[in-house]
C-alpha cells in the first residue's frame, strides 16, 4: 500500500461516523457544560470562561449530533397503512437531537458578544429555548421507541434502557434551566441558580447516557464502534 493510499485509508477512518465518535462527542461537551455551570465556577473563574466553555462544549454537541444524524438510517419505512410512508423514531430522534445542538450553537455563540438585551433575549435564549425543545421531543420519541421496541419500560439490566432514561432527565432538567434563564424586558434573568442547577444536571445525565452505551475497545486497540 502506498504512502497516499495510507493517508486515504486514515482520513476515511477519521472521517467514518461511528457510534464511539458520537458518544464521545457527546460526552466532552456534556463535560465542558458541566464545568461552565459547575456550582462556583462563574465566581470564580467568570462568567467569560463559563461562557467560554459553553461555547466549545456547543460545538462537540454539534459534530456528535451530526454524526448520531448521519448514522440515523433512512428518514422514512414503508407501511401498510395511511400515506405508506412513516418517519423513522431512530431518526427523528436524531434530527431533533441535531436540530437542538446547531440552535445552541447559535446561543453560546451569540452569548459570547451579547452585550444587550435584545440580544440577549432573541439571540442567546430563544435559541437556548428551541434547543431545550428540541430536546425534549428528542428525548421523548427515543422512550417511546425504546418501549415500543422492547415491549417494557423496565429493563435495568439493558445499557440501552439506562442510556434512554438518563437522556430523559438530562432533557427535562435542560428545559428547566432554559426557564430559569429567561431574560425578562428589563434585563433580568428570572432564576440564575435554577438556570445554571438545571444546566449542570442536564449536562452530567448527558455524559452518563452517552458513558453507559460507549463502545468499549477490543484487546487488539481496535472496537466495534471506534
């Protein structure tokens, strides 16, 4: 194999969607969120490194939900019954998951150089907003499949089961955190310690989900998901 067939070879393999990528992706930006909404943490480093870290971590969530997209399947199965089509849970799991990390791409980005209200209503939480949304229904299709393709909602053995739960409760707790950061006309925000509790549960519950179905190397380095 020549030395370009090599280099081919590697970008192919760096660049191939894999399950390992995307919980990774997932888990270091639920890390840097984490530490941005980390009790103490804006005091003592600012609220520019929270925001800082917000920032990048928005950025892992995006290429991980890319990636979780990409890897998706098809948008649509046929059936048997009404128009013959019907849209994939997998993947409308997936779109509204990807859809919620490009829209807190836009709010840790605008957040960065907000310095007005407007801007801080239309641009960091209203997208904070739609991305919590987003979420949610994220969250809640991927528990209804679970359940529907399972046949139960008790499986405490199945990583999957604790992987769809977790996720669950970091999507509430993000919605709860999007509330308490609401930015009123006068330029208060409505709870900032609900806003930064909610965003640090969030962010951990996002890291375990991902933590507990991350595939796990083989003993030649090399694993089904890497």
């Amino acid at each position: 194999m020549s030395i370009a067939d090599t280099g081919s070879s590697g970008l192919a393999r760096v660049l191939t969607p894999t399950l390992r990528k995307q919980c990774w992706g997932f888990m270091i930006g639920s890390a840097l969120f984490a530490l941005g909404s980390a009790p103490g943490f804006g005091q003592w480093a600012g609220a520019s490194a929270s925001n800082l870290a917000y920032f990048v971590g928005a950025w892992f969530f995006t290429a991980a939900g890319l990636i979780q997209l990409l890897m998706s399947g098809a948008r649509t199965v046929p059936v048997a019954y009404g128009t013959g089509t019907m849209v994939r849970a997998e993947w409308l799991t997936a779109a509204s998951q990807s859809l919620g990390t490009v829209l807190f791409n836009v709010s840790t980005t605008a957040a960065i150089a907000a310095h007005s209200v407007p801007a801080e209503r239309h641009l960091v939480w209203s997208p904070d907003a739609g991305g919590s949304i987003a979420f949610l229904v994220s969250g809640a299709v991927a528990y209804v499949a679970y359940y529907r393709a399972n046949g139960t909602n008790w499986a405490p053995r199945d990583s999957g089961w604790w992987s769809v739960q977790i996720n669950w409760v970091g999507c509430v707790a993000f919605a709860v955190s999007a509330v308490g950061a609401y930015v009123t006309r006068t330029g208060v925000t409505v709870d900032t310690v609900v806003a930064n509790v909610g965003t640090f549960i969030g962010a951990l519950c996002f890291f375990f989900a991902s933590l507990v179905v991350l595939p796990r190397r083989s003993s030649a380095g090399v694993g089904a998901g890497s």
